[in-house]
C-alpha cells in the first residue's frame, strides 16, 4: 500500500508546474462536535462479544478543538506541508457483558473511555491553483490513544501512510467550499477521515469556517474488530497571509 500511494505521487509530479502559488502561511483552529457511532467486538475463548458504542457503552457526544498550520510555497517538486492535531475523546458509562484485555465485565456497569487523538503530517503538490484548486499527497496520520474500562487500560501508538485529496472552487465575495479526504483501505480494513467546509476570508486576512467531519475506522486487528464512526459539524477561525 505504501508503493502505490508513493507511486501515485511520483506519477503527479510533471503536473505540479501548474501551480502558480507564491509563498503563504495559513493557521487555525477551532470546535469539533463529535458524535459516537458504530460497535467493537472482541472475541475471547472462541465467543465473540460485542458493543455498541452508543446503546451499550453509552458513550457521549463532545466538543473538543482541533488546530491546524498549512506552509504553501513555489518551489518545484518540494512537497507543501499541512499539519492538523484533533482531540478525540468520548466516555460513558453502560451495562453489558464484556471482555476487555483479558477481563471479563458483567453487566452491573462499565465506565468506558475511548481517547482516539491524532495529528496529520501531510506532505502535497498543487495539480491545479486558480478558481479551482486540487491537492494530491500522502498524509501520515499518527494516532496516540487508550481505551479504558474500569482499571484496565490499553494505549496504543501508530503511524498510518494515507491517500490525501483535496479541492475548494473560490466563490465571490471572499467565500470558498473545501473538501478533503484522507483514506486508505488493504485486506479488508479501511480508515477514512473526510471533511467540507464553507469558508469566508475578509479583507484583513482572518476568516471564519464551519463544516462537518467524519471518521471512520474499520479494522480487524488480532481479537478486536472495530467498525466505528464519530461525525459531527465544526466550526472555527484562521489567519493567513
């Protein structure tokens, strides 16, 4: 999977010389209001178990900020870098039968807490700058996180290579729409983390923008099957100059 997405990318680079774009800085930062979808299954001793993340573990809906730097400039064949950190944290508190690390759970209740935190480090080329835009690279989404149930604790570290794509066609009077995706799928498991968003810059530079956002992660991983979701709207500010 790393080849192709390399190769995709090697492939694009003849393209990059359409870019017109000079030097320029962007930062910023806002809300994400995210909302829990979707189950975990574990299976132990041959019996698989599972939970829903809402009806089951109950866990909740939060707000929490997310902060991202965007370096743009007009140099050939070297990569622009965007970087992008989301706090993704939900908790709750349910009643169902469940094995966690080894640990059987009845169903007088379990407090959950599911920390999916990441930062993106995309590296991109400009393929098209004008009214239209399009940006094609590789995203290397690296994910510190825990599940916790009760006392047990299990944190995890990865870095996942990632397919990034993204557009946004200028409208008058300083509004744009962006879309952006980064994805990719081998041998059955898929993680998609997509976003749009309407954008309004003034004349000063600093501008407001307000969207949703969605990801998704389905992955089979030794006894843990994960087919989950958190989605929701965002909205925040940026300067660039």
């Amino acid at each position: 999977m790393k080849k192709l997405l390399l190769g995709a990318i090697f492939a694009l680079l003849p393209l990059t010389g359409f870019s017109a774009t000079i030097l320029g800085i962007q930062a910023g930062g806002g809300s994400w209001k995210h909302d829990p979808s979707g189950s975990i299954r574990t299976s132990a001793d041959g019996v698989g178990i599972s939970a829903d993340l809402k009806n089951d573990l109950n866990l909740a809906e939060e707000s929490e900020g997310y902060a991202y730097f965007i370096l743009e400039h007009p140099v050939p064949l070297i990569p622009n870098f965007k970087y992008v950190n989301t706090k993704l944290k939900s908790s709750g508190a349910g009643a169902i039968n469940f094995d966690f690390n080894g640990t059987p759970y009845g169903a007088a209740g379990v407090n959950t807490t599911l920390d999916l935190s990441n930062t993106d480090h995309i590296l991109y080329y400009e393929v098209l700058d004008n009214v239209v835009s399009f940006d094609i690279g590789l995203n290397a989404k690296k994910v510190d996180g825990q599940a916790i149930v009760d006392a047990d604790v299990v944190s995890f570290s990865g870095t996942i290579p990632m397919l990034y794509v993204a557009a946004e066609i200028a409208l008058p009077a300083g509004f744009a729409l962006a879309a952006e995706i980064s994805t990719i799928s081998a041998g059955g498991d898929s993680i998609t983390d997509t976003t749009a968003k309407l954008m309004y810059t003034t004349d000063f530079n600093l501008g407001i923008e307000a969207g949703v956002r969605s990801l998704t992660i389905d992955v089979d991983v030794d006894s843990v099957k994960t087919n989950m979701e958190f989605s929701g709207v965002f909205a925040g500010v940026y300067f660039k100059f």
